[in-house]
C-alpha cells in the first residue's frame, strides 16, 4: 500500500497533524508526532504538516488492462442448500447496474447440492450461473471457497463482485480482495454506475455514519462490494427467464487449516428479525432492563420480532442479536414500533427503510420523531402497558 513516516529533524511538534488524523493514528511523544500501527495510510495528514515533516509514499500502482474486465458477478451465498436471500437482493441491483453497463449479470453458487436454486437465481436477474458442486463444499469453508473465487475470478475476468456483508460474505471478500490485489467497500447503501468513467461508484456511511462516502476503484479489478441484507431489493422474480448454467472446473482445495465440522443455527427461539413485518423495538428510555418483559408482552401480542438500540446490548439487558443499526442489523419490516428510542443516526442505519414507524418518546424534540410516521409523546412505562391491553382487547373480541 505505501509507506509514512515523520522525519524527526523536520518536525517541530506543533501537533497539526494530530487533529488532522480521522484514525486517531498519531500521538505526541515528547516534541515530536509518532505515527501508530492503526495507521490506514490514507494520506490525510500529510497536506496539515506546514514543515514537510510527513514522508509518505505510494506504492506504485500496478496498471491493470481494464478492458479485459466485464460483467457483474454476485457471489450466492446458500446455507442447507438453498440461496440467501441476500443473494437475490444483490441480483436486483445488478440487474440496474448491468443495464447501465451493458453487460450480463453471473451469480456464483459454491456448495454439495445447490442445482436447484439455478431457476430461482435466473428469475431474479441472472443471466448466467457459475455452479461448483462438491461434497468438500458442503459448508462455507473462508479458505476453501476463496480459493475457488480467486480462481474463477482470475479466470473468467469480471468487472464488478458484489457479496452479502453476511457473516460469510465478510469473511469471504477482504480475503479475495487481498489475494487479488484490488479494493473493497464494505456494507455499501447505494451503488451506481458512474456515467462518464463507467466505473463502480461504492457508497457508504463513514465516521459514525456522519457523512456518506462514495468510493472508487479506478485502477484494480474487480471492482469489489458487499451489502447487508435487506439493504437492496430483489426484482419480482420472472420464472419465464433463461439463463445458462456453466460448470468450471477448478481445483478444490485439500489442505486446508480450517475444518467445519458442525454447523450450528442460532439457537434463539424468536421471531427472526432480519424476516419479521412487524418489530417491536426498545431503547435506552424503557429505563431498566425488567421493562423488557413489556417489550416483549407487546411483541408477543403482535407477533412481532424483538429489536434493541445499542445501549441495551452494552448492557447486557439483550443478545447482540436483537440489535439494530449500524453495527447491528438492518431490518426493513412492515411496522417497527420504537420505545425509548432517540434516533440515533447509527440506530436509524439498520432500519429506516421500515414502511411505517411508530415512536414513543417523552421528549417531543427527539429525532426519531422526524422520520417516525407516526408519534406518542409520552412515557413508555404508561404507553406499553396501555398499548399490551388494547392488543388484547382486540385479540379478545376476534
Ligand atoms: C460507530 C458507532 C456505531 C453504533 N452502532 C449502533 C447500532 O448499531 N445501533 C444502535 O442502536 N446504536 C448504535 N450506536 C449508538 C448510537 O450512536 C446511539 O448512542 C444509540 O442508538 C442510542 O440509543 P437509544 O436511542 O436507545 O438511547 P438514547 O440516545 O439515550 O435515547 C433514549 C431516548 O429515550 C427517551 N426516553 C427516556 N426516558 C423515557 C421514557 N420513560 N419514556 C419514553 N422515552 C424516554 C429519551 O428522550 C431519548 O430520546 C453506534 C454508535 C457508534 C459511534
Ligand atoms: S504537523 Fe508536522 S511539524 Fe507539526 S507535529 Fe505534525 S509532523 Fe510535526
Ligand atoms: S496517513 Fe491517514 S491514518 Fe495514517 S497518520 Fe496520516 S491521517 Fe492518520
């Protein structure tokens, strides 16, 4: 990537660039800045040094024939033989970038007996599946199957990879993309097409989600992205398309240092959030952790999945897995009701594609109340109860 370094002779210690760094990545020892490990090599502090005390180099870029690179290739990740939905996700904003391309969208499916799921890939945008049938590849193995990506990639040259930012696709891309020397963007909300350079444009939120970036990969290929679920929409699917189903053949690994030797699913018996229409969510305002069995009264009324800000989790009032946002999921029910939720934008990352949001607050001014559709100013404490009875009331008359 490049090298940085402070020259000690040139630097007068006005401490310039320490602010100047988003990474925290440089401290003051005695007079002089010291650059830390966590440095990104971004370049950002080099411009703020007035006395040309940062020495920073580039690797030099190795040119890649661009023009050797087409198509969108979505990486179709399955669990027990079937397709995630991520995956269809993911073919639906192929399809528009493909169409602004010109080119075909390949879905890629690795596993034992995943035939099956070709009609399902073609009729959500698949022109063509690139299949890797093979008892090894049963289970999602990180090295096995990038290995088999690299491979393919190498081989049939796509201009464009996108993955699901699923707990496999994050652990699959970063190590295509090392292997193959090129970027990745990762939990990308918008992909486009830019119009003149015909190049990927990959944004996302940054620093806490307070500004968007939209980022390029000019120079290496592919061009490479993961989204979380529920972020893109899946095209109506169209059974009457047709699509070609291409076998390759490519070496499977054998000596892996890795071995999967059970697959175990989340053993939380509740409504799965990532597919629930209706969430029933609790924020820090719901006060103490005992008015989760509210929460959960309510989402038992409703039939509802049960969702967690951030500071619940940290709590350790609930599992990680109830949390939603920005380092949690990304949920897009029908309704999601919010209890003592402020509005955070890093909570409103992982769910502001809802259909219709219900707030309660106390505090009339809170955010939330600016994208909710509809608002109760008011304490949780008196509204959930009031809310429980009524749902049974009208449970109760049918
Ligand atoms: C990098 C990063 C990633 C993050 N990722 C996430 C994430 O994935 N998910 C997430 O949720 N957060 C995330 N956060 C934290 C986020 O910034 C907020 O701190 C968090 O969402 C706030 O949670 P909250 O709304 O429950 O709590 P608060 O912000 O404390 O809000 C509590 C709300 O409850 C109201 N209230 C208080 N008492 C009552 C009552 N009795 N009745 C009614 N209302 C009441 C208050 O008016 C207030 O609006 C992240 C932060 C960072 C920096
Ligand atoms: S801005 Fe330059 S001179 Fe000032 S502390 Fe940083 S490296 Fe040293
Ligand atoms: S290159 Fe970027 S991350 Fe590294 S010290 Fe400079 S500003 Fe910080």
């Amino acid at each position: 990537m490049g090298d940085i370094k402070i020259l000690v002779d040139k630097c007068i210690g006005c401490k310039k660039c320490v602010s100047t760094c988003p990474f925290g990545a440089i401290v003051m020892e005695g007079k002089t800045a010291k650059i830390l490990d966590n440095c990104s090599l971004c370049g950002a502090c080099v411009s703020s040094c007035k006395f040309e005390a940062i020495d920073f180099t580039r690797d030099e870029v190795k040119p890649v024939d661009l023009s050797e690179y087409e198509g969108i290739w979505v990486f179709a990740e399955q669990k027990n033989n079937r397709a995630a939905d991520v995956a269809l996700e993911l073919l639906g904003i192929a399809s528009k970038l493909a169409a602004d391309l010109e080119t075909k969208v390949s879905a890629v499916i690795i596993g034992e007996n995943v035939a099956d799921n070709a009609k399902t890939l073609i009729a959500h945008g698949a022109d063509e599946i690139y299949m890797i049938e093979d008892p090894a590849l049963a289970n999602f193995n990180d090295e096995s199957y990038c290995d088999i990506m690299t491979q393919l990639i190498t081989e049939y040259k796509p201009d464009i990879v996108l993955l699901g930012a699923t707990a496999y696709g994050r652990s699959l891309a970063p190590r295509i993309a090392s292997r193959l020397d090129t970027g990745l963007t990762a939990d990308c909300t918008v992909l486009e097409i830019d119009p003149e350079e015909k190049i990927l444009i990959q944004t996302r939120p940054a620093f806490g989600g307070n500004i968007m970036a939209s980022i390029i990969c000019p120079n290496h290929r592919p061009q490479m992205a993961t989204v979380r679920p529920k972020v893109m929409k899946a095209i109506e699917p169209d059974f009457s398309r047709r699509g070609e189903v291409i076998r390759p053949q490519v070496n499977i690994p054998t000596n892996l240092n890795t071995k999967v030797l059970e697959v175990v699913s989340n053993l939380d018996s509740g409504i799965n959030l990532a597919d629930a229409d209706v969430i029933v969510a609790a924020g820090r305002g719901i006060g103490e952790a005992k008015n989760l069995e509210l929460i959960n009264e309510l989402a038992d009324a409703l039939g509802a999945a049960v969702a967690a800000s951030r500071p619940l989790v940290d709590a350790g009032w609930i599992d990680y897995s109830h949390q939603v946002g920005q380092t949690g999921k990304t949920v897009a029910p029908k309704v999601y009701f919010a209890f003592g939720i402020s509005g955070a934008i890093q909570h409103l990352a992982g769910m502001s594609t809802t259909d219709i949001i219900i707030a309660v607050n106390k505090d009339k001014e809170a955010p939330i109340f600016k994208i909710a559709n509809y608002g109760i100013v008011g304490d949780v404490t008196e509204v959930l109860p009031a809310m429980i009875k009524a749902c049974k009331e009208r449970k109760n008359r049918g």
